[in-house]
C-alpha cells in the first residue's frame, strides 16, 4: 500500500521578493512574497516579517500588528515578530489542479495606519499518490479486431501536481496487448490499450492485466487498478462520431436539467453490433455535474452551474455497440459567466481614535471589495452616498482606503456614519454596502464662552459674609477636561487687599466696583474667557442723620441763637442743618418740631429745616425759647437725631447775655436728678469740710504767724485758664473763643483762644446742649460770690497783653445766629475775670494744712 513520507528537510524558506508600493496620504503597502512546503508543522517559522517589513519589534504591539485573511493559517509572535504557522496547510483543498498556490495576506499596522500586502505561495509535497477511479476494467473485443486497434482507459487522478504529479503508466507483460500515453502535451496522460496481436476466443476467451500509475516524487508513489479483457466473436464495425472533439458554450445558473449537448454515434453493423450505448469515459467531477442519457447521448445539467467554480469542463463520452466495439469524443464545455455575484465590501481596519484636528488626507479606514465574477462583472467601482468629509483612495489589489477630505468639528457633527457602495460593470450592474461609524475625538479647540460679555449686578451693603451676590455661567461645547470649566477672579478696579478685606459691603465706603471674571477649560493648553462683573452695593438705611448746625459747645451743651424782638412773622430765626450718609430715599431728610416753649410761636420748614417765626412775640412770651428738633430720613424703617435750640429774644448782645445768666435752661427729669445727686453730696462735703475748718481755727488760735491768716486778708487772687469751644471741620463757625467772667473788676485779665480746623477734635453734633452767657462791661460790679465763668462763640478777637481789652474786628456783625445783625457793638470791649471766693477759700485751707503738719 501507500506510504506516505513528508521529508521537511528538503524544504528550505525562501523570501522571493520584496518591494514596496507607495500608498497616497501616507500609507503604504508592502507586497513580500514567501514560499513554504504544504503541510507544515503548527509553530513552524515562515519567516521575521517585522524584519522584512521594516518594523522594529518593540514597536509590534503599540502598532497592533495583525493578519486580515478570511482564514487564519498565519499568525504573528509579537514578541520576535515571526510569521508562524498556526492551522493546518494542505495545497489540495486550497488550490486543487492549480500548479501555482499563493495565499495572500493582508498585515495591519496602525498608529500611523499601513497595509503591507504579502503572498505565501504553497509549494506541493509529494503527499498524494495517483488513484484509478475504479479498480477493475472490463473490456470486450472482438476477436476479429486487427492488431493496432487502440482502447481508450480511464486515466488515474494525482491531487498533487508538478513533479509530484501523476507522471507515467505502466502495463503487465502480455503479448496480445501494449499500453501508449496520448494527450500528454495537454495534461491529461490518458493510457490507451493497443492490441499488437490478434485474438482468437476459442484459443483463450479472457486475458487478465495490471495498469500501474506512478507520479514523480521522491520516493515514487504508486497505484494500480486491474483490466479484465473478455473476448467476443465478430463484429466488424466499430461505432463512429460524428466529431471527434465537440466545443459547447452554457451559460451558468441554469436550472438543472437543461439539455447541454446532444452526441451522435453510428455503426454499420447490424442488429445487436449496430445498437450503440453511450457512457462517460471519466467520472472525474462529471458525474456530479452532468447526466448522460446511455440511449440517446444527450447530456444535461444535473446540478446549478457555476462558473465561479469552474470556468470549463472537459469530458470524454464512449459510444460502444453491441459487439463490444468502442468509440470516443471530446466534449469542452465552456462556461459563459453572468453577473450573478454581488460585490462586497469588507473592513480590514478601521481607526479608533479620529480627532477633530486630523489633516485632509489622513487615513481612517482600510476596505476592499470581492466580486467572484470575473471581466466586467468583476470590476468594483466604490463611492460614498452621503456627503461627508471623506473620500474614497483607491490603493491596490482591491483595496481601498477612507481618507478624510475636509475640516472635521466634532462640535458639529460628533459621529458620521459613512455608507461605501460597491458596483460592479455588468449588465445590469449589482451593488451592495456597507456602513461604518466613525467616532470623532474631542481636542480642545473651544474657549469658554460666558452667556453675557457683561454683568451687573445690585448688592445690598451689610451683606452677611459668605453670601452669594451673583452667578455666572460659561459653557464650552468640548468634552471631558477639555470642556470642564473653572472659574475665578483676576483683576479688579480695587487694589486686591482691598478686595480680599471686604466680607461685607458698605455703600458709605464702596458704591460700586467692577471684577474681571475669567473662566478656563482644563485642556491642553487651556483655553479661557474673560467677562466684567459690575457690583453696585445697594445703600440700607443704615446711618442716622448727623446734625451739623446748631453745634455743640465744648462741655456738650448747645449754643444760642438771638431773634430781635421785633422780628416779624416769616423772619429766618435760624437753619437746622443735617446730612445722612445714606443716599437716595435713605437720605431725603424731614425736620420736625418735637417740643416747644411757646408752641405755635416758631415754624420748622419739613425738607428745608429753616426755623422761622410764625407770628409776632408777644408780652406774655418768654424771651428765652427752647425748640427740640427731630431729623428724620425716608429710610423704612427712618432713623432720626434731634438737636435742641436755645432762642433768645434781644436786641443786643448786652441784652442777651443777662437774660441768659438769670435764666437757665429747663433741665429735663434726668439732668434734675443729677442736680439733686450734686446738691446732696455738696451738703455732706460742707459738713465735712467744717469740721475740719473748725480744726484748723483751733490750731491756728495757738499758733503766732500772722501769714496764716492772711489768706482771709481782702486780696486778690489772679488765675487764669484756657478752655477750647467747638469747631467742625464741615467749617460751620471756623472760630471759636473763651470768655471767663471773675468777681472783682480791679484785676482783670482776658485771654482768648484761636482754633483753627485742625485743632478741633470730632464731636457728635446730634447731642443735645445748653448754654449760658453771662457778660459784664467795664462799669459792672459783680458781688464776691463765686460767679461761674462761661463761654461765647465770637467771629475774631484781639487780645492785649497789659489789659483785658477784646477788639472785634468789622465783620464782627457777620456772625450767623450768634448776635443780630441789627446790633451795634462798640469796637473795644472789657471783660474782666476774677478770682471766686471759693478758689480763694480753697487756697487758704490748703495753707492751714500745710502750717498744721509743719
């Protein structure tokens, strides 16, 4: 039997060729060709395609280098980047008859995306022997056949081809018959029986032989089948063809039993040797295919044709008679092919990742198409249907690339789903498709964009730290950190100390001010966007009035305004002057008459504040007036001050002072329980002090110096002071002077003090006060009890230094509300100050201590 033996020795791998075809937009494709033995071992080493292709092999896997095939016989070890062997290889069932096998293969790279296109041709091993289709052949002849009659065998079959293939025949020793090979220039090796010598069938009516086939491999594998040659008595004609070779042409897909060809043979004999049979001469994929009717020699269609699968048929037909003579014919049966194969188109490799930025050009898929027919119902030509930014490149072998043919915004169109339509050039053209989505990537081409350019926004002051006073918004339409935004503030119309103080807001201080907001994506580079944020702080009532007129003496009590006696009703007695440092309704200021000596007597203007008489004064009236004025502002809920006028009726300042001395001011309930308080603890401090007076006269009597009781002598004590009045930096009354009023008028000393602006301290001009003036000329005598000294508001004095005199300059009439404009005042006036009784009796005390202890 067989023994088949695969020598892989014998084998050797061979790189045939290597080129390179360059692809448009960068990639290329590369067609190297291997030639390895069929039948290889699983893991067997076809060859380093790394190497071959240029590739560094620590590049393989970041490139993902891979096979597109239907099958995959091949695979790639990523580590060394051999091509391996990985299923089994068997020429036969790839290529059948074919002599030259190639399997094509199509490599991947990507990362940049690169086809390279490499053929592994199959060599054949001898691992077939040739086989007969059947193991037995009967012949009959007759034995009236003169010597050279040929007859026709059935060839045997070889899988393998080449070398390897079925090369000769050979025939077992016999005198009657030899054995010749025809058609072997076509490939066929058809063995013919030659009769070389004649029969005679009463001598022997059988002869029994052995047909060896035997291919060309090494070693030689052979096969034999038997051939029974029965004797038959005469029949002189043998069945004749009407051709010899008949040449049909059929179109595929025909339905089975469509007639095919129809055959003729003819004998002349008679009777049984005339009755002609006809019967396939090889099996050989023809009685698959094909019928035969044995009566009529009509050939039909069994099964579909198919011209994909084979273009051509070649078939022997033998007619025999009943004699046992035989004939043949060649029938060639060509397949016409019809468009019955739709294209296809098939996806090698898509990229992953397409970013909004890829150039025109760049490559994001590789497809090929198949069609099975073949001339012009075989050629493709592909085309996008929508429209969109790619387009078709053709590249080679069927293969196509999808290349990007414009600007990609991925903000615009995210995904495309791209239909390719392959057609074909027959009549009529079949097409198919095929989609692929393709996912844009985001890159960061987008700023942040605020909805508004700018914003304003209103803030209320004394806002609670930590609230929000506005909300912006930015978008951008990119993704992920290319699309996450973040927002702060960098720059602002405040210095950033400033800015950074300010947990709440205080319109007195900040009325408005502006921000430069940015927002930022978190791409790479980042991108931002900048917008102004104006705050306007919103004012709240929250500052009471401020009473800048009338002001405030230095010991807090208010300053008095002189109306002439014979001011008419209408007369401009004096102005209440206020500021609120809250604005709008906050600040809109009203005046209001709170109390009043003599109600009905003065009238207050609501938004002016001006004090004037509503009627004339009458006997009955007082001539010193208290007015208590309330100054409230529109804020809800308002807030208010008041101030206290002190009016006195006068015609002169000499008139005015007296007045002032033997009336003082209504005290209000708290001021009488101060008075109360003082009074009481004046008593107790008489008595204590008596006592101790009465102490020192007791030492005194025992005592000889007369300085002792000198103090008691009628003298005089001079002393002096200085007190400081009011001033406002607003520059209401700019001067200010300190009157002092003693008991004796023989010593007299004047001293007067100039306050300038920056001298003044600040004071709250909404309290309320009082004041009294008590002043005498050079001819009043005050009596030796303790006259308090007092203070008067004057518009510039002039101080002597060997006299008490005061000398008022001729705008001393300019004063306001300080002396009627209708007085005369003479140009020098004396004050004269003296020392209190009291301040003497102190003095003297302090002596007696002094003596005592000495």
């Amino acid at each position: 039997m067989e023994n088949r033996h695969i020598q892989n020795s014998t084998w050797r791998r061979q790189v045939l060729f290597p080129f390179l075809l360059p692809l448009f937009c960068g990639a290329l494709s590369e067609q190297i060709l291997y030639s390895i033995p069929e039948e290889m071992a699983r893991g067997s080493v076809v060859g380093n395609l790394a190497e071959d292709l240029g590739l560094h092999v620590q590049d393989l896997l970041t490139r993902n280098l891979r096979i597109s095939a239907e099958k995959q016989y091949f695979t790639i070890d990523k580590e060394t980047g051999n091509l391996l062997v990985s299923d089994r290889i068997d020429r036969e069932s790839l290529c059948s008859q074919n002599p030259l096998c190639v399997l094509p293969l199509e490599i991947v790279a990507e990362n940049p995306l690169n086809v390279f296109h490499v053929n592994v041709m199959i060599d054949d091993i001898n691992d077939n022997p040739p086989h007969f289709p059947q193991n037995n052949i009967v012949l009959q002849i007759n034995e009236f056949v003169i010597p050279g009659t040929q007859f026709g065998l059935e060839s045997a079959i070889d899988a393998d081809v080449g070398p390897n293939s079925l090369q000769s025949y050979q025939l077992s020793y016999s005198e009657h018959f030899s054995l010749i090979v025809k058609d072997k220039t076509e490939g066929k090796n058809a063995p013919e029986l030659v009769l070389e010598k004649s029969l005679d069938r009463e001598q022997q009516s059988s002869h029994l032989l052995v047909l060896t086939a035997m291919d060309g491999g090494d070693p030689v594998r052979t096969s034999t089948t038997q051939i029974r040659i029965k004797v038959t008595d005469a029949n002189d004609n043998p069945p004749v063809f009407s051709q010899n070779v008949y040449k049909v042409s059929l179109r595929e897909n025909l339905p089975p039993g469509t007639s095919v060809l129809k055959v003729t043979a003819t004998d002349q004999d008679e009777g049984i040797n005339a009755e002609i049979t006809y019967s396939f001469k090889t099996l050989r994929d023809i009685g698959n295919k094909f019928m035969l009717d044995h009566q009529s020699g009509e050939i039909k269609s069994k099964d579909p044709i198919d011209f994909e699968i084979s273009s051509s048929y070649t078939m022997s037909i033998e007619a025999k008679d009943g004699g046992g003579m035989a004939a043949e014919c060649k029938i060639i049966l060509e397949i016409v092919d019809e468009n019955d194969n739709t294209p296809e188109v098939v996806f090698t490799s898509v990229s992953s990742s397409i970013t909004e930025d890829a150039e025109p050009g760049t490559v994001i898929a590789l497809f090929k198409t198949y069609d099975q027919d073949s001339g012009e119902n075989g050629e493709v030509t592909c085309l996008i249907e929508e429209k969109v930014p790619f387009r078709i490149v053709p590249s080679s072998n069927n293969y196509y690339k999808l290349v990007t043919d414009g600007a990609l915004d991925r903000e615009q169109t995210p995904e495309y789903n791209v239909t390719i339509t392959a057609t074909d050039r027959g009549k009529p053209p079949l097409s198919s498709s095929r989609s692929v989505t393709l996912h844009i990537g985001d890159i960061n081409d987008n700023a942040p964009v605020f909805h508004q350019a700018s914003y304003v926004v209103h803030v209320a002051e004394n806002n609670p730290p930590g609230a929000s006073i506005a909300q912006v918004s930015a978008s951008d339409p990119d993704l992920g950190p290319n699309g996450r935004v973040s927002y702060s503030i960098v720059a602002s119309d405040l210095e950033p100390r400033a800015l950074s103080s300010y947990v709440a807001f205080d319109h007195e201080q900040l009325r408005a001010f502006e921000l430069t907001l940015q927002a930022r994506d978190q791409g790479s580079p980042a991108l931002s966007a900048n917008a102004s944020l104006r705050v306007l702080v919103g004012d709240r009532n929250d500052n009471a009035p401020r009473v800048l007129y009338p002001a405030l003496g230095p010991d807090g009590s208010a300053l008095f305004d002189t109306v002439p006696r014979a001011a008419q009703p209408g007369y401009l007695v004096t102005k209440v002057v206020a500021v609120d440092a809250d604005s709008g309704h906050n600040a809109w200021l009203s005046y209001h008459v709170l109390q009043a000596s003599e109600p009905g007597l003065f009238s207050l203007g609501l938004r002016t504040g001006e004090v004037r008489t509503a009627r004339a004064l009458g006997d009955r009236d007082a001539a010193r007036q208290r007015l208590l004025v309330a100054v409230r502002d529109g804020g809800q809920p308002p807030l208010s001050a008041t101030a206290t006028l002190l009016l006195v009726f006068a015609d002169s300042l000499q008139e005015a002072l007296p007045d002032l001395g033997d009336h003082p001011a209504p005290s209000e309930p708290q001021a009488e329980l101060q008075f109360y308080l003082v009074v009481a603890l004046a008593l107790i401090s008489v008595l204590f002090l008596l006592a101790v007076i009465l102490a020192i006269a007791l030492r005194l009597r025992c005592s000889s110096s007369p300085a002792a009781w000198g103090c008691f002598q009628p003298g005089l004590c001079s002393k002096t002071g200085t007190g400081v009045s009011p001033n406002y930096s607003e520059g209401t009354l700019p001067y200010s002077y300190n009157l002092y009023v003693a008991s004796d008028s023989q010593k007299t000393r004047c001293n007067f003090l100039t306050m300038t602006p920056e001298m003044v301290p600040p004071q709250d001009l909404s309290k309320e006060a009082s004041l009294v003036v008590s002043v005498t000329d050079e001819n009043n005598k005050l009596s030796s009890k303790c006259v308090a000294s007092t203070r008067v508001t004057f518009s510039e004095c002039l101080s002597s230094t060997n006299g008490a005199n005061c000398r008022f300059p001729p705008n001393f009439k300019d004063v306001i509300y300080s002396i009627p404009a209708t007085q005369a005042y003479p140009q020098n006036l004396n004050i004269y100050i003296y020392e209190s009784t009291i301040t003497k009796f102190f003095s003297c005390i302090l002596m007696g201590f002094q003596m005592y202890y000495q």
